[in-house]
C-alpha cells in the first residue's frame, strides 16, 4: 500500500479543506515557517490511523484538534481527516484485497461524537487498527512516523519500550494482543469454573433434601385423587336431583300459563271495544279540525285582502311622485347636453393652430441640429492636437527625474564609498583585537576542560553505587508484587464463591411457593415493601452456631419462612397484596406482639449454643428462644426433662442433640424432618465467614500495597537520583564539547581577521577608482537635465494656447445647444397641448351619448310609472266588491263548530269507562305473569344447578351424565358418601404443609445438575484449550523475535558505520528468564570514542543512532509509508548528505514524507508543500511537482 492523498478539513489550524497527494515511490517534502502547522499534517495522519493519546498530538484533550477559531473566523464544530491508499497488490486484510484503493476516514464532533469509515463505510477503531498491525504504521509501536522529539524519546526510553520497534517489525504485536486476549479468557474461564462447582456443591445438598419432600408429595397426591373421586360421585347424585326438581317446577308453569290464556282472551274484547270507540272519537275530531281550518282560511282571505288594499294605494302615491322626478330629471340632461356642444366648437379651432405653430418649430430644430454637428466636429480636432502636446509635455518630464534620478544615486554612492572606508579602517583594528581575545579564551577553555574531566570521573562512580542500590530494591519490589498477585487471587477465589452464595441466596430456592413468589414480587418492586412494612423472613435474621443444624430441625421447620412485618397493623396490607397477586398461604410474624418473657430461667437454652437472631429480630428471638432447653444427650431429656416438660407445661420446650423435640404444646417429634431448608442458614453462616474473612484478605492486601507504594516511592526517588546524575554527566558532557568547539572557533577567528585585513587594502583601491568614475557621470547627467528643461518650457506654452482657443469652441457650442434645447422644449409643450385637446373632444363626444342614453331611459321609466298607477285602480275596486262576501261565509262556520264540539265530548266520556274496566282485567294478567315469572325464576334456579354440576363434571372429570346416568347412579349412597369423603379431608389436613412441586423441582434440579456437570467438563476444556494456544503464541513469538532481533541488529551495526563513517554500535537484551519480557539496551561507539551508553552521545549523535536504528528495521521489514517531522534538525551539513542518501535508497520499498527546514534535504524532493498563514491562525498550502517543472521549463 501507498499513500495516494490526504484530505484535512477542520483540523487544528487547517479550517478550510486542503487536500494534498504524495509520490507513489519518491519523497514528498513540506517545508513553512515556525508556526505555519506543518506539523499538524503529520499529527492528522497519526489521528486518522487511531491516535486516542491527546498528548501525543500535542493537546490537552482531543477535542483541541478541532479548530478553534482564529480573528476571522469562527470555530468549528468538527474536524475531518481522509487518508487514501492505493492498494495494487492487495497486500491487506482479505475482505479489502478487491479494493484498488483504501480510503480511510475519522470524525470528531464537539459533542464527543467520534466516527470511523473504511471506504466510507462505518467501521470500529478495532478494525482500523487490525488493517496497519505489524506493517510498522499502527499505534504507538509503529516506526513509520517520526515526530519532533521522537528521536530523543526513543533514546530515553526504558529497555523494555524500545522493544516495541521490534515486536512491530517482527510481527509479533497480534501474537501479543490475543495472548493477552486468551490470558484474560483463561482467567475468566477459571473463575467460572470456581462458581460452577459451588453451584454443583449447593446443588448436591439440595438434592438430599428433596427426595424425602417428593415422597410425602406423591402420598398427598394419592389420597386427594381418591378424594377427587368421591366428590365426582356426590356431584353427580346432587345433578340428578337438581334435574328431577327443575321438571317439576316446569309443570306447574304450564298451569299457571293455560289460566292466563283465558283472561289474556276477556282482555282482547275490551281492547277491541276501546279501540272501535277511539276511532269515532277520531273521526269526530278530524270533522271538528277541517271546520276550524276552513274558518281560519276565510279569516285569512280577509285579511289580505285588507292588506292588498292598503299596499296597492301606497303605490299608486309612489308612482306620481316617480312621475314628476323623471320629468325634471329629462330637462336637466337637455341642458348639459347643449353645454358640452358648444365646448367641442371651440376645442377644435385651438388645436388648429397649435398644429401651425409646431411645423415652424420643427423647421427651425432641422437647422440648428446641422450647425451643432459641425461645431462638435471642430472641437475633437483640437481637443486631439492638445493631446500630443501634454504627452510630448509627459516625456520630457520623465526625462527631467529620471536624470534627478540618476543624479541623486552618484550622490549617495559617493557617500556611500566615503563611509565604506571609514568603516573599513575601523574593521582592522578590531580585527587586531579579536586576534588577542581569540587566544585568551583559548588558554581559559584548556584549564576548564581539565577540571570537568575530574568531575565528571566522580559522578560516574556515584551513579554505578546508585544503580546497585535501585537494583537491590526492584528485587525487593518484584518479591512484594509476587506476594500482592497471590493474595489478589486466594481474594478472587473467596470473592467468587461468596458471589454464588449470594446468587444463590436471593432466589429463596429452599422456601415455599407463597414465600418466593412474595419475594420475587418484592424484588421487582422495592418500593412496596416500605409501605406494607414488610421486612423480611425469619431465616433472613437468624444465625447458627452449630455446624449440625438438624438438631434444629423440630424447631425450626415450620418457621424459617414467616414473613416478618413491623407492626400488626400491616397485616390488612399484605393481605390485599396476597388478594390482588393471588398468593399462597402465608404465615406472619409482626415484631410489636413478642413472645412472654419466661420468669424460669434456662440453664442451657439454644441461643447461646446453638442460634442466634439479629436485629430486628434479636429481642423477639431471645424471648422465642429462651422457652427452649437444649439437653446434650438424648437420654437426659427424659430423665431430667420429663418431669419438668410435664410440670411447666405451656411454657418451656426440650430439644436433644439427637433432634429428639418435646413442644410446650402437641406431640413430641423424633427422628429426621419431612421438610430441610437449613441450606439457607449453612449458606448463610458460611457467606457470613466468607465476609469476615475477606475483609481480613482485604486489609493484608491493602497494607501490602501501602507498602509496595512505599518502596516504589523510594525506587523512584532513587530514579530521579539516578536521572539527575546522567542529566549531569550529560551537561559536563556538553561542557566539555562545547569548550573543544570554542577553541576551534578562536583558530578559525584569527585566521578570518587576517583574512580581512587583506579584504580591505583591496576593498580600499577599489572604491578610488569607482569614486573617479561616478564624478565623471555626474557632469553628463547635469547637461542632460539642463536640455529637457528648456525644452519642457516651451511644450508647457503650447498647451496654454491651445487650451485657450479650445474654451472659445467649446462656448460656441454650447451657444448652438442651448437653441437647440429651447426649441425640442417648445416642440414638446405643443405636442402635448394637442394631444390634451384631442382628448378634450374625445371626453365631450362619450358625455354627450351618455346623456343621450340617460335621457332614453327615463322617458321608458315615466311610461312605465304611469302603468303601473293605472293598474292599482283597478285592483282596489276588486277587492272592495271581494270583502262582504267573506264576513257572511265566517258567520256560518261559526255554528257549525259548536256543534261538532258537544258530540266529541259526549264520545270521550264513553271511552273513559271502558278503559276503566280494561284495567280491572289488565290487574288480573300482572298477578299470572308475576306468578309464572317466580315459577320460571325456580326453574332457572334448578337449571343453573343442574348446568353448573353438569359443567363441574365435564371440565374435572370430562362425564357426560345425560348417557351414563342410570350406570353412574346405581350404588350411591349419599350419607355413606358424605362421611367417608369427610374422613378423606381429615387424613389429608393431618399431613400438613406439602411441597407439591417438590417432584418437578427435583426433576428439575436433577437436570441442572447434569447441565452443569456438562458446563464444568467443557469448561475445563476450554481451559486446557487456552493454555496450549498460549503456549503456541509464545513459542512462535520467540521465534520471530529473536529472528528479527539479529537481523535488525546486524543491519543496525552496518548502518551506524556508514553513517559515522566509522565505529560499531548494538543491541542486547536485557537479563530475563523469556526473551517476550526482556528489555532492549542500546550501545553505541562512534569512530575515535569508547563504547557507551547512549545518554552520553551529543544531540546529532543521539539523532544518527536512531536514525540508524529506525532506517535498518526499514532495510528489513520496509513500511509502506514513512512520516519524518524535522528529523534533520540535529544533523550537521556532513551528516544531512549521509541521511539523504539513505532516503533516497529507501525509496525503492517505501514512500516518504518529509517536513524539514534544511535546504539540501529539500533538493531530494520528487515535490514540494507550502505550508503559509497568509491569514492569522488558519494554514494554506502550496505545491511544486520537480517532474513537471522541468518539462516546462524545458
């Protein structure tokens, strides 16, 4: 791969998007000054291949690589980096080998929002860094980019970090990665380990308990299946006489029913009579309307025949009044249409003489157009002649100061002559005096370079005696570190079975269904448990202190799962709780109700041997407990307890080490328990160890690491002492150097003076002949000046004349232009008075037809009027002759209906009376129907038992007792049934509490107890697993390693001599039982010194020694890119030449890019980047490709 080209936007002082493309196989060189952001193109490239240190791109956080504003402009809100390779070979991952190019893409947001794209599809940083591992270019072990301060950094480093250049070019930094990544899977695979054979441990007690459970579960399910048979044949009986009861009750309806047929028959005649003399009454009624109705008609008639009158005369006074209007209205429109005919008269004769004036205005116009164009033609002629003499005027003014000039200049040079030998007599003599000083300090450096050489002969005694002092205490360290891990991990192991323990203790799996259910409610709502009050269970406070518990078991059994509330008054609480979540039984303890204290004290009672309570339960507990007596033997508890149980019966218990258990109240209980649930307690008396025990592991480790911090505090120290001392060395070192080179600079100081001595005597003949030569000049120049003045003289007197007879043409012609203007203004005013006439004339002929239309309509709208007045007249006699007629027809109508009114009420009052009987016969229907509704509400009562039996035997027993009645029926004896079914009840409540799932769990357990049998198994493969691939991993990275380790160091020995010209320089590992974890030193003997340590190199030698390191990892394993960020800054003009020509070999394998501000490191470029800040704060760039401008300038 390649890099084709890098594309920045937003980032640090690159604001805009600035692109830039690189030589396939060449070197690409950036050059700018201090501060221009050359450097942040390479830090672009370090962040787009995964940088997440902000330090190393040179910020306090990453969210300083995003530009942050600058004077004139605003910051952005996020930075960009494109990286594209070229891919040719496909030498990459296999899902990229496809691909001719790679591009590579990161953004940042202000947000913190982070975004990487491979071929602009979003990707982790995990695959970024997967896609560069071990080509030499991926995070910090990568040896492809070179920064400021890189080089001395990789000097500086420890042993064990300048390894990492080698495990990178040896490729073994993926084998280290999944052996760290297998070491962490082992560790979590032992840890589960550790939590599964816990689990297995816990589960193999829970199995011991559960068998007996499933014993007593599979007896309770026998005796309520022979209960469940009884109950089938009693339901059965019981639906048999429900049928024979629902039959009866249905004939009796059938009575009831046939008597209410014959009344229903008696209530029909009634209603038909009523119904016949309704209809009369009807028809009576509608008579009585249509009389009323016709009179309400004639009454109407009258009155708008009334109204019509009234309306017609007011009409007809209307319409004379219209008449008369329309009459003076027609007189007034004559007038003003005579009015309008005489304006048009006069507007006509006005526009014929304005038509007169104006083709006389136009002749003239005509005229003085011809006269204004000659007049202009004259003036450009002699505005062209002034021209040529102000530019003849221009030359010779140019002439005149180029002699000034020119004349000026011999002036200061002479001056200039005058002063240079002044200035070089005053050099020779103190060039005599440097000579004199230059040999001083020679004398005072030898003096001081001797004295140097002592001190710095001590200081390396002092650092061998520190260096054995730290290297006794990092043996110490190393041994506390050994201590520190073992105890870490005894602290895991507890950690991790206290973990299971607690795991296994939160799901309550030795408790009733009641119990688990409540507290898996409880867990999925904690805030329910403050308001019911409900604090825990007994087993949740209580404590043992015997590691047999069984003894225990009598007392214990039934009590380890009471629910304990805080306050009696909860109880309702808990009880809607049970209600609304349908819940089990429970049985509650409330700690406001404790138990009696006992006023016969104990002389050995359980809570000081055997259990304890905690708080809140503690005092409850102790009155509990104190009515118990613990007995150590068996025998004694019937030869010294009997009579006592006996006489304090109700208030004191006996319990036997055997388990043997005499209640205050009850029968006495020996042998095994029917139910365990003391896991809970084992396990929690165990975790209850485990804690106290793990705080102890935890203050050992705690105080171990207080004093391994303490060591490594004096170790550090001793460090810093040992720094100080090689910073020490190092500066005597430079002392040292620096004193050979100031006697080298007094030598070549004398030897400059004299040469400048010689310098001046030439300097001085040289500037008396130069002086001879500028006098002569100065004559020439001053004849030359007087000529172009007379002669700008007269061209300034030619212009004046012609800018005078210029103004007398330019005033004629303005003369001629203002006629012209006056006579176009008079022009225009008489065109518009014409064409305001003709609209004038045009405006009178519309009015003069509007009135004439107006008047045409009104002389329409007079004869109109006088219609419609003749027309009301007429209908006023009408309605005068209409109106008697009206008033006798209402008379009649009048009689009529008081008639009809008496027979409709007479017809009513019979109606009245039959509806009366009605209702006597209606009274006799409602007692039938109320006496059949209560006989079918018996019947339905019977059904629904019927039904309901019939569906209980259907859904429970899936019987059909309509077709196997009479063979179900046949030897049922109710009383015999009912008694024996009661005796059943009896037998099952004398079992007690039965866990019925008890046989499903231990299914159920068994199951997971083989799952996890199997997990273990496999888990102890996979163990087995990840050790042999650990294994592998380091065998194969020794190999590579120590491959390439000799071949990186022989390569490195050859190029440090053919970069020093000389000398030897190695590397060997430090001492360390594997080569994975052992450090690299580096020794370095440039030609004409001894063989030493690095730190004691001077800067450029410090420079080259990497630089030979980083290049011969290159000659071995080449990268595809290399980034040198002014890596020449130490280097002496000698050593550049050697570091360009390795460059330049290199490019054959690798691509180059090179920030430098060395001239002759620039000569080696294929092309050149500008990095400027034309604006403050933001970079630009500019580009030179040497190929193309060759070809151009060929």
């Amino acid at each position: 791969m390649r890099i084709q080209g890098l594309r920045i936007a937003g980032f640090k002082s690159f604001c805009h998007p600035t692109s830039f493309t690189f030589q396939h196989n060449g070197v690409t060189i950036v050059v700018g000054p201090n501060g221009c952001g050359k450097s942040n193109v390479v830090d672009s490239i370090r962040w787009v291949l995964g940088e997440q240190r902000a330090k190393q791109l040179r910020g306090g956080s990453m969210e300083d690589v995003i530009f942050a504003g600058s004077a004139y402009q605003k910051p952005l809100g996020m930075a960009e980096v494109t990286l594209t390779f070229t891919n040719p070979a496909g030498d990459t991952l296999p899902k990229y080998r496809e691909y001719s190019e790679i591009e590579i893409t990161r953004r940042l947001y202000r947000s913190g929002e982070s975004q990487y794209l491979i071929n602009k599809t979003p990707v982790r940083l995990l695959d970024i860094r997967e896609l560069f591992m071990d080509t030499g270019v991926g995070g910090g072990t990568g040896y492809s980019i070179i920064q400021q301060g890189k080089i001395e950094e990789m000097i500086n480093a420890r042993p064990e970090e300048r390894r990492n250049f080698i495990d990178d070019a040896a490729g073994i930094v993926k084998f280290r990665l999944k052996r760290q990544s297998a070491e962490k899977r082992l560790d979590e695979t032992r840890q589960n380990l550790l939590r599964v054979d816990d689990v297995l441990q816990e589960l193999d007690r829970q199995e011991e308990g559960l068998k007996d459970q499933v014993e007593q579960a599979r007896l309770y399910l026998k005796l309520r299946e022979d209960i469940r048979k009884a109950e089938f044949q009693l339901i059965l009986y019981r639906w048999n006489q429900a049928k024979q009861r629902e039959e009866d009750a249905k004939s009796r309806i059938a009575i009831t029913e046939a008597t209410q047929t014959e009344e229903q028959l008696t209530k029909q005649t009634r209603v038909t009579e009523l119904e016949t003399l309704g209809l009369e009454i009807t028809l009576s009624g509608e008579k009585l309307a249509a009389t009323r109705n016709e009179m309400f008609l004639v009454d109407k008639e009258l009155q708008d025949a009334e109204s019509q009158r009234q309306l017609i005369s007011q009409g007809i006074q209307n319409s004379d009044e219209r008449i008369q209007q329309l009459i003076d209205d027609n007189q007034q429109l004559e007038e003003a249409q005579n009015e309008l005919k005489l304006e048009a008269t006069e507007d006509q004769l006005e526009m014929e003489s304005l038509q007169k004036n104006y083709q006389l205005f136009a002749a003239a116009l005509q005229k003085l157009e011809s006269d204004r164009l000659q007049e202009n033609e004259a003036l450009a002629s002699q505005n062209n002649l002034l021209r040529d003499l102000q530019q003849s005027l221009l030359q010779t003014h140019t002439k005149l100061t180029n002699a000034t000039n020119q004349q000026n200049f011999v002036i200061e040079r002479l001056e200039q002559q005058q002063t240079r030998l002044i200035e070089l007599r005053e050099q020779h003599v103190q060039a005599q005096h440097h000579v004199q000083e230059a040999r001083q300090k020679l004398s005072r450096s030898s003096g001081r370079t001797s004295v140097l050489e002592e001190e710095q002969e001590q200081l390396h005694e002092e650092l061998n005696d520190l260096r054995l002092e730290h290297d006794e205490q990092q043996e110490v360290l190393e041994e506390r570190r050994n201590q520190l891990k073992s105890l870490l991990s005894e602290f895991q192991k507890l950690q991790s079975r206290l973990n299971s323990l607690r795991e296994i203790q939160e799901r309550y799996e030795d408790f009733s269904d009641s119990v688990q259910q409540l507290l898996r409610y409880f867990q999925q709502h904690p805030a329910e448990k403050e308001k019911i009050g409900f604090l825990g269970i007994f087993a949740d406070f209580a404590f043992l202190n015997t590691e047999n518990p069984k003894i225990l078991a009598p007392i214990l059994e039934n009590i380890l799962d009471w629910v304990i509330l805080s306050s009696i008054q909860d109880i309702p609480k808990l009880e809607k709780l049970c209600q609304e979540q349908n819940f089990s039984r429970l049985e509650i303890l409330t700690l406001d109700r404790l138990p009696p204290l006992n006023e016969i004290s104990s002389s050995s009672p359980i809570t000081d041997k055997l259990i304890q309570c905690k708080p809140p339960l503690q005092e409850w507990g102790n009155r509990w407990f104190q009515q118990i007596t613990f007995a150590e033997e068996n025998e004694s508890i019937f030869e010294e307890g009997l009579d006592k149980w006996q006489s304090n019966a109700g208030s004191r218990a006996w319990v036997s080490s055997a388990g043997t258990y005499l209640p205050a109240f009850g029968g006495i209980k020996c042998g095994r328990p029917a139910k365990a649930s003391f896991g809970f307690l084992q396990r929690q008396q165990e975790i209850e160890l485990l804690q106290s025990k793990t705080r102890v592991e935890e203050d050992r480790i705690q105080a171990l690491e207080e004093g391994l911090e303490s060591l490594e505090e004096e170790s550090q120290e001793r460090e810093l002492e040992i720094q100080d001392l090689l910073d020490r060395l190092h500066e005597i070192q430079l002392d040292l150097t620096r004193l050979q080179q100031e006697q080298e600079h007094n030598q070549r100081e004398v030897f400059r003076t004299e040469e400048s001595l010689k310098m001046i005597e030439q300097d001085g003949i040289r500037l008396n002949t130069e002086q001879e030569r500028l006098e002569n000049q100065k004559l020439e120049i001053q004849l030359e000046f007087t000529h172009q003045e007379e002669r700008r003289q007269h061209l300034e007197n030619e212009v004046a004349a012609q800018q005078e007879q210029i103004q007398i043409q330019q005033q004629n012609l303005n003369e001629v232009s203002e006629e012209h203007t006056r006579l176009r203004l008079q022009i225009t005013e008489s065109t518009e008075q014409i064409r305001n006439i003709k609209g004038n004339l045009e405006r009178n002929q519309r009015n003069q037809s509007e009135i004439e239309s107006r008047r045409q309509r009104i002389l329409e709208a007079l004869e109109l009027a006088k219609s419609k007045s003749q027309e009301g007249q007429l209908r006023i006699k009408e309605l005068d002759t209409l109106m008697p007629t009206l008033l006798k027809k209402r008379l009649g109508l009048d009689e009529k209906i008081k008639m009809d009114t008496k027979i409709y009420e007479q017809k009513n009052q019979l109606h009245s009376d039959l509806t009366k009987r009605l209702q006597e016969v209606q009274k006799v229907l409602e007692n039938l129907l109320q006496q059949i509704h209560q006989q079918r509400i018996e019947q339905t009562e019977h059904r629904l038992q019927r039904e309901q039996l019939e569906e209980q035997l259907s859904d429970q027993w899936d019987f059909d007792p309509e077709s196997n009645l009479s063979e179900a029926l046949a030897e049922i004896d109710e009383t015999s049934l009912v008694n024996g079914l009661r005796k059943q009840r009896q037998q099952l409540e004398a079992i007690g509490n039965v866990n019925l799932a008890a046989p499903a769990e231990y299914d159920l357990l068994m199951e997971r107890l083989e799952f996890l049998q199997s997990q273990s198994s496999d888990l102890t493969q996979a163990a087995e697993d990840l050790e042999k691939t650990i294994r592998e991993i380091n065998i194969e990275s020794r190999r590579r390693f120590k491959e390439m380790f000799e071949k990186v160091n022989n390569q490195f020995g050859a190029l440090f001599s053919q970069l020093f010209g000389g000398g030897e320089a190695r590397m060997v590992l430090t001492e360390s039982e594997d080569v994975l974890e052992s450090g690299i030193e580096i020794f370095a003997q440039p030609p004409g010194k001894k063989l030493q340590n690095l730190n004691l190199l001077s800067g450029g030698e410090k420079a080259l020694t990497a630089i030979s390191l980083v290049f011969a990892i290159f000659l071995i394993k080449p990268s595809p890119f290399c980034v040198l960020d002014e890596v020449d800054a130490p280097l002496d003009d000698a050593n550049v030449i050697r570091f360009n020509q390795l460059i330049r070999r290199l490019t054959t394998n690798s691509q180059f890019v090179v920030i430098t501000h060395n001239k002759k490191t620039m000569e080696i470029g294929d092309a050149l980047y500008g990095v400027t800040m034309d604006e403050p704060g933001v970079s630009k760039t500019v580009s030179v490709r040497f190929e193309e401008a060759d070809r151009l300038s060929a």
